[in-house]
C-alpha cells in the first residue's frame, strides 16, 4: 500500500510539473512576441542618430 501512495505522489507531482512547464512556456512566448514587437516599433518611435525620440529636441518631454 505504502509503494501505491509514493507512486500516485510521484504522479501528482509529475503532473504539476507539466503544467508549469506549460504555463512557463506560453508566458515566454508572450514575452518573446512583446520583444519582437518592440523591436519592430523601434525605429518609427526612436531616432536612430541620436537615441531620443522622434520630434524632441533635447531628450524626452516634460
């Protein structure tokens, strides 16, 4: 009875680390889609040259 109990805990435990590892999984592909977005948005947000945005002249605006 003992070898039933440690082997439904090693289930059960099995079990929750497969939903982590896909709760994990889909929050790094969000993180990863917000990244590669971003990096899309860069250029028509930031000026290149100067690292500031578009239409400030000395740095962010007040």
């Amino acid at each position: 009875m003992e070898f039933l109990e440690i082997l439904a805990n090693q289930m059960a435990t099995a079990i929750d680390n497969a939903i982590l590892l896909q709760k994990l999984e889909r929050a790094n592909l969000e993180l990863t889609r917000a990244y590669d977005a971003t990096l899309e948005a860069g250029p028509e947000l930031w000026n290149c040259a100067t690292g500031k945005p578009k239409g400030t002249a000395g740095g962010l605006p007040k």
